[in-house]
C-alpha cells in the first residue's frame, strides 16, 4: 500500500502541472511536452502506475475523453484502497476537475474543486497556496457559463491567496488574463485590454513561449474597440505562435481560427469567415467529437453566418446541428425537434442556440409565410424562457441575476412578438394568453425571485433564528461590498485594505451559498416556493381585480407597442406600431418638460413641447382603451422607459397651443385614479400573504434639518459634489400629517438614521420627507440623507441596500423625499430606483416622487394626500384628490405639472384605515342623535308657529 501511494504521489506531482485553467476559448492552457523532463516508467504490478500513465499519455495527445475514462477508474481504486493521503487526493481533484473543464463538464468539475477547496481549509490552512489553482478553475467554470459577477469573485480570491504565498505566484499571469475575459464579458473593453496586456507582459517576463492565447484575446479586445489593424495582426499572431508550438491540428488552433471568423463576419466578410470556421469545425470535431461545448459553439457561428447572408434554411441546419452539439443525450434532427428543458440543463451556449433558432424561424416565417415556422418559433422560444429561469436559479447574487434580465429582455420581446402574431393570424386566444405570460415573466424578474424567497423563508419551515443568521449574513456581506466600492471612489485608495476586505467578502460570500444551499436541501417546501417561477393566469388575474379596476400592461419590440388591458371579465390587446424614436422621443420631451424649474424665455417651447408629446402617449397609451376603463382606477404596468412618466399628465385634448395654461388642460388624472404596479404577478398572485387593513393609525415620520451640514462632513462620507439646502416645507409637512395621524415624528437634528432603524419595523406608516443622493454607477449605494448631526453610531446616509436587508411591517412607505422613484433603467427590472429597496424589505405600497419636487408645493400636497387617506380613501383616489386640488387652488406658475405630478402611487392601493365597528356604532348613534337633536328643534319651531297663528 506505501508503494502505491509513494508511486501515485509521484505521478500526481507531475501531472498536477498539466491542469488545464479552464476551456481553452476562454483561458490559459499548459502544453505537456513543454512539462515533462523525462519519460514515466512502467510498473506491470501498479494498476494505479498503469493508469496514470495512460491518463497522462491522453492529455498530451488532448483526448480529454479518454483521459476522463482513467481517471474515473483511478477514483476507484482511491476510494477501494482508502487513500489517506490528503496532498494526493487534492492533486487529483483539482487534475480531474481541470479535465472536466475542458470536457464542457462543469457542474462535475465545480463537484471535485469543491471538494479540492475542503481539503485544503481542513488540512492544509485557510490561506494556503494550493487554493490558488482551485480558485482560478472555480472562476473559469462561472466564467464560462456567464456568471462574471461569480467568476471576478474567485480570480481575486485566488490573487489573494498569491499575495500571501509567493509559491503559488506562477498562477498570476493566467488569472490576470481572466479577469480581462470578466471585463471583456461586461463590455468594459478597455479595462479588459488593460488586463491582458498586463498578463502578457508577466507571461514574457517569465519567459512563456506560447503566447498565442493570450494574442488572440487582445485581439478581441481590439476588434470591440474598433482597431482593425491591430485586431487583424493579433489575431494573425495567435494563429501562426499556436502552430507553431503545437502543431496544425491543436484545439486552442480551432478556437484561435473561430475568433478570427467571427471578426471576419463582423466586418462582412462571409466568404473567409466561413473558411476559417470549418477549419475550427474540422479540429473540434476531431479532437472533442461532436457532442462538446466548443463544436457546438462553432456550429451556432455558422449559422450566424449565413443568417447574415438571409440564407435561413442554411442557418436553421446548422443551429440544429449546434442545438444536437451542445446536449449530450439529445439527437433530434428535425428543426420542429428541440431537447427538453432537463436535456438543456441550464446552459447559457444552449440558450443562445435556441434564441438564434427561434428567431430563424420567425424570419422563415416572414419569408415563406408557413404558419409551421412560426408555431415551432413560439416553442422554441417557451423552451428559451424556461431555460432563463433555470439560469437564474443557478445565479445567487442580485447583481447576476439583474445582468441576466438585461441580457436576455430581446429574447422575451421577440417571443411576445411571434405569440401576438400567431393571435393575428388563427385568432386563438391561447396565444393572446402566451403573448401576456411573456411579458410578465420578463417583468421585474428579479424582484419577483426576491419576493418568492422571502416568502419561501416564511412558508418554508425555515426557523426565524436562522432567517435572522441570513439577514445578519445578507448585512455583512453589503457592508464589505460598500467599504470597497466607497474605497475604490478614493483619489489614492488603499489597496491593501481592498484585497483583505475582497478576502473577507469571498468568505462571507461562500458561507452565504452554503446556507442557502442548506435550506433548500434540509426544507423542500422552501425551494418549491423559491423557485416557483410561474406568472400569473389570466382567469387568476381578472378574479383579483375589482369591477371597477382596469390595469393594463405594456411590452416594446424595436417597432411595435404591445398592450394588454385586463378587468372583470376584460382580456384585450392591442398593437401599435411605432416610427422610429417616436415612443423614446415622446418620453424625453415629456421629462425634460416636466423636470425643468427653468420658467423663464423658454417656456413656451417647454409647453408646446409637452402638450404634443403628452397627446401623443395618450394616443398610444390609453385611446385604445378609452371605453373599457371610463370611470375606473387604472392600474398601469409600464415597460422600459415608460416608467419614468407619470401617467396622469398624459392629455386627452391637446391644448391650445396659441395660450399657455397649464391648469385647464384635460389631463388623465381628472378621469381616472392612477396607480402602478412592477408585474401583476408580483401584485396578485399571493393576494391571501397580503396586508390586510387596520384601524390603528400609528405613523413614524422623519424630516431633517440641513442648515449645519457642510460640504466637509458629506466628504467625509464619501458623498462629493453634493450640496444640501434646507427644505423648510418637509418640516411642515410632517408637522401637518402628524396633526392628522397619530404616531412619532423626528425633526431636525432629532431625525437620524439610527433612530429610523431602531423605530421602522414597529409602525404602520413610514414617512421620509428628506433629500435623496442617487449613485447611477451604483444604485444599490443611492441614500436618504437623515440628520448629519448627533449620530454617533452610522453616519446618516440610508443605503438602497440597507432598505433591502430591513425586515420592515409597514403597509405603507411615503418617500416625500427628491427623486425617490428616479434611478437608473435597467433592461427587463425597470428603473433601479431606491424606492425598489422598500419593496425588497416587504413592503406593499410606496408613494415616491420621479423628480425633485419643489418644497412648499409638495407639502401641501402632501398633507392634502393625508386627510383623504384618513377619510378612508384608497391610495390612488386620495393621491388623485390632492392632485385636483392642488390644481383648483395653485396659479398660473404653480399649475405647471412640474409641481404637482411627481408623486406616483405603486403597489396595492387599498383603503388604508377603515373604521372599527366601533366606530361605526358610534358614527351611526351620533348620527341618529343629530337626526333626533333636529327634529325636535324642528318639531318645537312647528309647534310654536302653530300656537302663535292659534293666538292671533
């Protein structure tokens, strides 16, 4: 047995130096001739000798298959003789792992680094050096599938780990490599450019012979940024040094000449092109077979190819051929054939397969007008969205999973687009129903996941201690993630304290996985409910509205708007084509009219501008619907852009455009109460975990003073370039609210963001009439800026991320706070606003602002918007009744929409308080004696009267 492993220890020394860094389209791969010094000897009596030496004659010659199949003999003889050795079981997984890789293998390669990791921490330290290796594949496999967020993670825990162990330094340069690929894969080319070249010049400086890899990702690089020369050069160079040191026949060779294609049909060279993609073709399909990630790659290329060329038939067979490719037990050759969603198995190459085959043919359909096409289209498409969801699940950071949504919001509208076609031309309502489900499943999808967790957790036996644990866990992890953004903002950052806080948030971050890994294992219940990624029903939907509610929802192809109205008994959609930038222009003159306080010379221009903008939304927007929705509350869904427009400003008349007045113009809030929700499936697919209405009126509510805060202390809280002016009327404001709702204010220098965190989760209402700091770059690190003075325990800068991780029990949020429902816009989620944290924390109705109000006027309204509520409203009628007011009272200036229209009501808009039966009782004896109290008045004016004209 010691002579076993004494042999096997020694076969696994040398063969650890053939670990191949992921696969070789993405990442650095060693060259076995280049390793071995010398031959490996033969034992006739070691079977574990005889099949390494057979494994390691495989990987030389790149038959990863053959060497997969000594390898999984090898694990049993490991596991028959009880190896003990924990220095040769790391060696081989990590070496089993690394084949995998290469085999396209991942979820089995990510098993045994898994396992490499474990033995490492356990019986080797935390910070060794053999956890460099493990790290860097770890990060290749998210690389691969797409999860750069993930990949990022594990390079710079693997560079960490070099940091502190100059043994392990020969990784550098391979790791540098792929943290341009992450930023290549982000569009951040030249942030990606500067990384590769930095690996470049580490990989000379050390002396590395084949540089072709490395060449060719620069060249990449090159080709994004536009450069064709130096792209050309490049690519030729990665080419000429790849076969030059392996040989004609190598597969880095065929992933050096699918790059090359692919820069050649990018700048509409078809003919060399599809020269050099045959020569890949050729080489995979000799060294990988047919059934491997990269064939199947270079086949999807193909296709792409003559798609450009409009020869779809020729593209449809070559996506098919991929779509055979890239699953391993699917062999369907027909194009109506696709692999079950199990056969797909999550894979973003297979996604991307079957998105082109779809939208083949879609335009087959267009082309030839069979119908088959474009019913095989839609069901190509359902398996794409399926295969989403399946990605999501697999993507357990928020940032990951938000990219995905951006990513893939073309794949929904086009699906969307082929549903409403079929409607068209069979008149199905099956399809008008598939067209609906689309358009929410691509709504705020990441959201929805989120909200489907935190009722997974309540529903889902998880016990309340160990929900704290994850929400404490949750915290830690956004606070790491805020000291090294803020820390990278610096002039001069600390780089040292980055990579230990990067070291510490890896960590954080792997425990977090394996909680969450651990509830959906130990709790069944909990993953059923997580991961329930079905949309709403129609007949679920219209049940849940009340008669006199209508909401429509809204989807956008590149021409055409979709829209889908929905009522008690109502199911409608309509199509309305759109000129070029005609929707993205309406929108644009309607914010830039909306948001100016500039009411000077060109306010005419403003206002002309508005009124044909606004009429023209209308137009799209509503006059569809005009009948339907007469005398009810609109519940509007909006898409894209559109959420940056109130919906109630919108005009039914245009206005005259000879005299400007803003206050007798027909806008929709004087027809209709309006609110909005982020999906219906959000808003009323568990409508029994609702809130339910209450007759205790208890409201916190906060309005610091910013008279003593300095342009220094924002400083010094990283917040630069912002300057806070006083806001005289959120005083008031909250003074007034406070006179009709009883409840806790904090004022001035009373307001702190600590206090808001010990008194939030107790109250019914939340009211925060306070500026805001929005961070686009970033908008999990938008604030609400409480009290700067008096805190000594945070410093009074409420982050979106702190919103998320509150476990608050409000119905209720008010944000009178400066663009509190602004943010940056994300494909396929909406506006990233810091509003969204609020419903992250659980709660179900916001009123937020799109624009910074003006002080006075928003306080009034405001307070307006108070006593309808406590009058027993609902949200949307009391918001439209303020509204009105407001624009019966205001002047000529101040009827500007400017003024009144930046409070928007999102989520359920139900009654607020209703009164108890006691108060009923009450109301109703009062009643009777006031009734009682005047007729006996009147009855005792009668009887005089009568004796009076009885005495004359």
């Amino acid at each position: 047995m010691k002579k076993k492993q004494e042999i096997f220890r020694f076969l696994l020394i040398t063969l650890f130096f053939l670990i191949l860094c992921g696969s070789n389209y993405y990442t650095e791969a060693s060259n076995p001739s280049q390793v071995y010094q010398s031959e490996i000897s033969t034992s006739a009596d070691s079977s574990l000798l005889i099949l390494f030496n057979k494994a390691v004659n495989e990987l030389r010659s790149r038959n990863n298959k053959g060497a997969e199949g000594y390898f999984k003999e090898a694990e049993r003889s490991i596991n028959e003789s009880e190896l003990s050795d924990f220095e040769l079981l790391y060696r081989f997984k990590v070496n089993y792992g690394a084949t995998l890789i290469r085999l396209g293998k991942f979820k089995d390669a990510l098993f045994y680094f898994n396992s490499a990791e474990a033995i490492c921490k356990k019986h080797f330290g935390e910070s060794t050096g053999k956890l460099a290796p493990v790290y860097l594949n770890m990060g290749n496999i998210y690389l691969y599938t797409k999860d750069n967020l993930k990949a990022q993670k594990f390079y710079e825990a693997a560079l960490f780990i070099i940091e502190n162990n100059s043994s392990a330094s020969r990784w550098r340069d391979r790791i540098i490599n792929n943290l341009g690929l992450v930023s290549k894969n982000n569009r951040d080319y030249t942030n990606a450019l500067k990384y590769l070249l930095e690996g470049h010049k580490i990989k000379k400086e050390r002396n590395v012979k084949d540089l072709s890899l490395n060449l060719c990702n620069i060249g990449n690089c090159y080709d994004k940024l536009g450069y064709d020369k130096e792209a050309d050069r490049y690519f030729k160079l990665s080419i000429d040094e790849s076969i030059k040191f392996n040989g004609e026949g190598n597969s880095d060779l065929a992933s050096f000449y699918l790059n090359y294609a692919v820069f050649h049909s990018s700048r509409g060279n078809n003919v060399l092109s599809k020269a050099y993609l045959n020569k890949s073709y050729d080489i995979y399909l000799a060294k990988f077979g047919l059934k491997h990630p990269d064939t199947a790659h270079c086949l999807k290329n193909l296709g792409t190819v003559y798609f450009k060329e409009e020869n779809y038939q020729k593209a449809l067979e070559f996506y098919q051929k991929a779509l055979v490719s890239s699953t391993y037990d699917f062999h369907g050759g027909g194009f109506d054939e696709n692999p079950n969603i199990e056969q797909v198995d999550g894979q973003l190459t297979t996604l991307e397969i079957l998105s082109d085959k779809a939208s083949t043919l879609f335009k087959l359909h267009k082309t030839t007008n069979q119908i088959k096409y474009l019913k095989s289209s839609l069901k190509t498409y359902d398996l794409c969205v399926n295969v989403i969801d399946q990605i999501r699940i697999a993507y357990q950071d928020e940032e990951s999973k938000l990219t995905l949504s951006a990513n893939e919001n073309e794949t929904f509208s086009l699906a969307i687009e082929v549903a409403a076609t079929l409607f068209d031309l069979t008149g199905n309502p099956i399809y008008k129903e598939i067209a609906f489900k689309y358009s929410e499943r691509v709504k705020a999808a990441s959201l929805r996941n989120y909200l489907n967790d935190v009722d997974a957790k309540t529903f889902g036996g998880i016990p309340l201690d160990l929900q704290n644990l994850e929400r404490q866990l949750k915290q830690d992890i956004a606070d790491y993630r805020e000291k090294i953004y803020q820390e990278r903002k610096e002039l001069q950052p600390q780089q040292d304290s980055i990579s230990n806080w990067r070291h510490t948030l890896f960590d954080l971050n792997g425990e977090y996985d394996q909680m969450v890994k651990r509830f959906e294992t130990e709790h069944p219940d909990y993953y059923a409910l997580k991961y329930d990624n079905s949309s709403i029903s129609i007949e679920e939907l219209q049940k849940e509205l009340k008669e006199d509610e209508v909401l429509i929802e809204y989807a956008l192809s590149d021409s055409t708007l979709y829209s889908f109205a929905l009522g008690n008994g109502l199911f409608e959609m309509k199509k309305m084509k759109l000129r070029k930038g005609e929707l993205e222009s309406s929108i644009t003159n309607i914010r830039t009219s909306l948001k100016t306080n500039d009411f000077s010379d060109n306010s005419m221009k403003y206002y002309l501008d508005y009124i044909s903008a606004a009429h023209r939304l209308y137009q799209l927007m509503i006059e569809p619907y005009e009948e339907v929705i007469e005398n009810k509350h609109l519940i509007i869904i909006p898409e894209g852009k559109l959420a940056y427009v109130p919906f109630g400003v919108l005009l039914k008349e245009k206005g005259n455009p000879e005299t400007m007045s803003y206050r007798n113009l027909d806008y929709l809030i004087r027809h209709n109460p309006i609110s909005y929700q982020n999906s219906a499936t959000i808003a009323y697919k568990h409508p029994e975990k609702g809130f339910s209405t209450s007759s205790s009126k208890k409201l916190l509510a906060f309005a610091p003073s910013y008279d003593n805060v300095s342009d220094t202390i924002l400083v010094t809280r990283q917040v630069q370039n912002k300057k806070l002016y006083p806001l005289p009327g959120a005083k008031i404001e909250v003074e007034n609210i406070s006179k009709i709702f009883k409840g806790e204010t904090y004022l001035d220098e009373f307001a702190s963001e600590t206090k808001f965190k010990e008194r939030a989760e107790g109250f019914d209402i939340l009211h925060l009439a306070m500026h805001t700091i929005l961070d686009d770059e970033n908008p999990m690190y938008s604030k609400l800026v409480f009290s700067q003075m008096g805190d000594s325990l945070n410093d009074g800068l409420l982050n979106t991320y702190e919103i998320y991780n509150m476990n608050l029990k409000a119905r209720m949020v008010v944000l009178s706070a400066c663009n509190s429902g602004d943010g940056k816009f994300l494909k396929g989620e909406g506006v990233m606003s810091l509003a969204r944290g609020f419903f992250y924390s659980g709660c179900p109705s916001l009123i937020m602002t799109l624009w910074t109000v003006e002080d006075l006027s928003g306080s009034k309204l405001m307070s307006s918007f108070y006593k309808y509520l406590s009058q027993s409203f609902p949200k949307d009628v009391a918001l439209q009744q303020a509204k009105l007011d407001y624009l019966e009272s205001a002047d000529a200036l101040k009827s500007h929409p400017y003024f009144w229209s930046g409070y928007v009501a999102i989520g359920e808009t139900q009654t607020l308080f209703r009164f108890s039966m006691i108060h009923k009782i009450l109301m109703f004896l009062g009643g009777v004696l006031l009734f009682g109290a005047l007729y006996f008045i009147w009855q005792g004016a009668v009887s005089r009267k009568i004796k009076k004209e009885t005495l004359n």
